[in-house]
C-alpha cells in the first residue's frame, strides 16, 4: 500500500470527528504532507477545514456528516433540501403513475376504436330490396299535397310545408329531399294555384330565401 492510500485510510478512520493536520504531520513526518494533501483535496478525496485554531482533514464520507453535526445553519439548509427532495419525487411518481394510467386508457381506448372499425367493415350492407318505392308521379303528389293544404291551413289560408310534408312523406313514402323536389316542380308549374312565402325553419329555396309557407290561391 502506498504512502499516500496509508494517508487516505487513516484519515477516514478518524470518522466524522476528523484528524488534525498537526497529528498527521507527526505520523506521516516522512511525506510531503501539504502537497499531498492538496492533490486529495482537489481529487475530493478529503476535505480540509478549520475547526477552533487548527485544521481538520475528513474523508469525503464524513465531511457531511460534520457539518451536519457542528453547523447548525448547514444542517437545517440541508433539512430543508432534503424535505423538498422528497416532495418533489412523492409530486414525481404520482405525476409519472397517472401518465401511465392515461396512456393505458388511451390505448385502451384506440384498440376499441380499431376492433369497432374492424367489426363495422364485416358487417353486411343494409338491404334496399323491397325499400324502393315506385317514383311517385306528379299527380299522385299533387293530390296529397293539396290534402294537407285543405285539412291543416290557418285560417288566412297559409300552411307551414314542414307540416305538409310530415303528411305527405308518410302517405307516399318518400324522403323530405324528395318531398320539397316534388313540391318546387308543383308550385313552378301551376304558379296559378300556388303561392309560397318566405319564412319557417325549412321549405323550398327561391332566390336563396327558404319559402316555408304555402297556400292554394284558387281551389
């Protein structure tokens, strides 16, 4: 073992109390103590402080643990690093679990999306067979439109044409996409016998105004 582990061990065998410069000189007297124990120091194998009116030299295992015992400043600066270590690694693995929890959930939840995707493009496409309806020729409409007009006109003869096509869709089976095609082609052609007004949540759009209303001007 060399002079200078023999140095390293003997101060760390002085523990936390430490060692005084003054009795290492004496025991290692053939050592160039100062240069020594200046390329420990840098090193940090030790440290070398004073303590009254003589330097001590502590193995860096229980430099800490002195200041701890003889600064009380130190120890509580370091009391409080310590707690607040603590804190944020209690803040950190909470934060760290409920991320965990969430990217759980949402790969839980795409491979729900996923399997729903997959069931759906297995799924057969709704039949239309017997769902067609023969196209339903003006006349036929004409008829139950002018039903609906006569049974649920107010009194100055105006009828929304939501009302009517609630009547007339059920009757002949036809969507409201259908019912307001029928109805434009009716009133553009027979311009004499019907007229709209604007107004309603929905009608036939004239001018880029929806006509929501409609009444039979000669019967």
């Amino acid at each position: 073992m060399s002079s200078e582990d023999k140095l390293i061990g003997r101060i760390r065998s002085a523990g936390s109390a430490g060692i005084k410069k003054t009795d290492l000189r004496k025991e290692f007297g053939e050592l160039e103590l100062d240069v020594v124990l200046e390329k420990l120091v840098t090193r940090g194998n030790i440290f070398v402080d004073k303590k009254g009116s003589a330097y001590y030299c502590w193995h860096k295992e229980y430099y800490l643990q002195n200041l701890l015992n003889t600064d009380p400043r130190f120890k509580i600066t370091y009391e409080a690093i310590k707690s607040l270590e603590s804190t944020v690694n209690v803040t950190s693995d909470a934060l760290a679990r409920n991320m965990e929890i969430l990217a759980n959930n949402i790969s839980n939840l795409a491979k729900l999306v996923v399997e729903k995707s997959e069931r759906m493009s297995y799924l057969p496409a709704p039949s239309t067979q017997g769902a067609q309806k023969s196209p339903v020729n003006l006349d036929d409409f004409r008829k139950e439109f002018d039903l609906a007009i006569s049974s649920q006109s107010s009194s100055i003869g105006w009828t929304e044409l939501s009302a009517i096509r609630n009547h007339t869709c059920q009757t002949l089976g036809i969507s409201s996409e259908q019912f307001y095609q029928l109805a434009k082609q009716l009133v553009d052609q027979h311009q004499d016998r019907y007229e709209l007004s604007t107004g309603g949540a929905e009608g036939v759009m004239v001018r880029g105004l929806v006509h929501g209303f409609v009444r039979c001007i000669t019967q």
